[in-house]
C-alpha cells in the first residue's frame, strides 16, 4: 500500500476566521486568498514523501503559489506555507509541482495546496511462522548505492504445503525506492512449515550496514573507471536459475589508477560466486590516474544486464542438448523477404526440462528480429533427461528453412 499524497486544488474560503495570520504569497506580500486557485491539472508528477517525514509518521501541506505561462507550463512555484516547517515537504512538492502540465492560455498566477497524508495501517494480520527456507530479497539497487535502509509488510497466502501461493504488498517504508516489490518478489519463494495454512503478514527488513576497510578506516566513492569492469556471471548462481546479485567491494588504486589489491565488503547472497567474479574483474580494471587510494566499489549482477561500472558476461555457458520439444522460430518476415539470413544465440535456465528463465545474449545481424523470434520459439521448448541449470541455445535463420 503506498502512502497517500493528495494535491487539493484548494479553495481555501472568500471568508478568513478571525485570529491566524492569512497566508501571504512570499512574491508580493499579499494574501494567497487574493490570487485564484489553480485549474485541474493536465498532467502531474507525484511529490515523494520525505523520508525521515514518513518513518516518523509526520503528515504535512504545502501551500504554493504558481506561475504559469500561455503554453500551461508552470515557470515559477513560491511556497507560501509549509506545515510542519523543516520536515522536507516544501523541496517535495516545489519539485512535483514544477513539472505539471496546465491548459493553455490561462497564464498567471494560482494558488494550491499539497497534502501529504499517510496511508491507515496494514490490517491486523497474524504473524507468519518461522520460515523453513527463506531466500533474501535483492536490495533495491538506487537504494542501496545510497545506504536507505528500508522495511516492507507484505500478507501472504500459504498453503497446506507449506508453499506460497500469494503475496500482496501491505506497507513499505520509505516509499518509492522499491522496498516492497522487493520483498514481494522474495517471499513468493518462502517456504513455511506444513499444515499452517491461512494468509499471514510477513515483515521483510532492509538493514545496511556501511562497509569499512578491514583495518576500519573509511572509505569513499571509487571514481568512474576508464571503462565498464567486465565480469563473468557465476556459474553457480547461473545454474541455480539466474539468481541475481549485489557485491561491494574496498579497492585499493595507485598512482596509474590501476586495482593493486580488492576486498570483499559485502556480497548478497553469499555463496554464489559474486563476490570472486567481481574481484576477477576489478584486478584487470583500470581507473583514472592521479587519484591513489581506497575506495569503495559497488557492482550487480543481472540477468537482464548490469547498471552502472559493471557489464556481465554470461558467455561461458555450456551448449544445450538437443530437446525433446522444439517450436520452430519464425522467420522475420522483412528478413525472408530481403533474403537476409542470420542466428542468435539465447541463455535458458532449465528445471526438470523446462524453461523457467531465459535471456537473449546477441544476435546477428542485429534489428532484423532474429533475437526477437529465436527467444519467442526456445522459451517453449522442452528437453528430456538434461542436468537442470543454464545453458546456450543457438537459432540459425536460413533461406528455403
């Protein structure tokens, strides 16, 4: 359940109740109830809660007074009054409030309140038993290159089995940094012990701890290196269905802005590989000169491809078998009528014979649909007698097939 944060396009009254100061417009001293309030908005852009706002339980308004110009656009936004005062929710909704979108030709000036409301709490939930098995839930990348600890409350339906068979986001805080989808995603591979059926709320902590070196003095930021550190995907976590990763490391550069020496500081989850594989990487890496000294490095890895520093190579995956059940791709018709022939090559992730992850690794040529149309057929196949885990499946695309 996100929080609330309702804009009201206030009408705050012809009449003003004898005793508060009336709020005056910063601009030109004269009171907001003289400027009239602002038309329904086109388009809008939802003011983040203020974090420490939220996690304290502090609800807030703003009021604001806009310029607008013939074209709708919102040129100027002056806060007027900001309640509580200090809490952020001024900078929260200057910042949406610039981006709106207004009709056009009625430029001026308006004015607006902005509430920020917390959502009711979750309903009263019992609480889930003690997981048997409990996977980690990824940490949400912005927030955790920004050390945000997090908490999200999800309810889950648990079977008879023990299994999850449903997950629904409850709460999360803060909002918007991907804490709930998180743990949702996680705990949907929880399992729970037997005939404990019944739906359950279930409390999933983001803690982060700020890595040091290991002699404890700090650290700071690693510069941007000349270019992206190439890593290899842990074959471990590859075979274990793509499990993706989170590692961060202390480097230590010298002079050339070469990597002499690289310790691990935290790796999620432990045992795959990811830590080594980004070590690996990091020792052949190079970084701007003149800028000795240690620093903290922070890599991911995912299926889908990696932010930032960090491009993953999936490469060293063994071919597939032949399978059982393969769908014919389909020829992309602009490539069949062009004569043009071509192959891709996609990674799949095999349990008990079928696909249940895949990925597509290149294509050639590209933008003809080759990748587009192998993907489509392979993720349908299904092999027999095959070692679960992850292999490289090749379509090849030739004329009079």
């Amino acid at each position: 359940m996100l929080r609330a944060i309702v804009f009201a396009l206030a009408l705050i009254g012809s009449a003003t109740a004898a005793g508060p100061s009336p709020v005056l417009d910063p601009a030109t001293g004269r009171p907001i109830e003289d400027f009239p309030v602002a038309p329904a908005p086109l388009t809008t852009t939802q003011p983040v809660y203020p974090p420490a706002a939220e996690r304290a339980g502090t609800e807030g308004a703003v009021r604001a007074i806009l310029t607008l110009d013939a074209a709708g656009a919102v040129t100027k936004v002056d806060i007027a009054a900001e309640t509580p005062p200090g809490q952020g929710f001024a900078t929260a909704a200057a910042t949406a409030l610039a981006a709106w979108r207004f009709p056009a030709d009625i430029a001026g000036r308006y004015r607006i309140k902005i509430t920020f409301d917390l959502p009711d709490p979750p309903a009263a939930l019992p609480e889930a038993p003690r997981p048997v098995k409990r996977i980690l839930p990824n940490y949400p990348h912005d927030a955790w290159k920004a050390r945000l600890p997090g908490e999200a409350v999800v309810a889950a339906e648990i079977g008879d089995d023990g299994e999850v068979d449903d997950v629904a986001l409850l709460s999360e805080t803060p909002t918007g940094h991907g804490f709930g989808p998180a743990a949702v995603e996680a705990v949907k591979l929880w399992i729970f012990p037997e005939d404990h059926p019944g739906r359950y709320q279930v409390r999933v902590k983001f803690q982060f701890d700020t890595p040091t070196a290991s002699d404890g003095s700090p650290v700071g930021m690693a510069p941007e290196a000349v270019e992206p550190v190439r890593v290899r995907y842990p074959l471990a976590a590859l075979n274990a269905g793509g499990i993706e990763g989170q590692v961060e490391t202390i480097i230590t550069l010298d002079a050339a802005g070469a990597v002499t020496h690289v310790e691990i500081a935290y790796e999620h989850p432990p045992g795959y590989g990811f830590g080594e594989a980004l070590a690996e990487g990091l020792k052949k890496a190079t970084f701007p000169a003149g800028v000795a000294g240690r620093y903290l490095f922070s890599g991911r890895f995912r299926i889908e491809g990696s932010p930032d520093d960090v491009a993953v190579d999936v490469g060293q995956l063994k071919p597939a078998p032949e399978p059982w059940h393969r769908r014919t791709p389909i020829y992309p018709p602009d490539a069949k009528a062009k004569g043009i022939e071509g192959a891709a090559e996609v990674a799949v992730f095999l349990e008990n014979g079928d696909v249940t992850n895949a990925l597509l690794l290149g294509a050639n040529p590209e933008g003809h649909g080759f990748g587009e149309s192998a993907y489509n057929a392979v993720i349908r196949w299904r092999w027999a007698d095959t070692p679960d885990g992850a292999y490289r499946v090749r379509v090849e695309f030739h004329k009079g097939r």
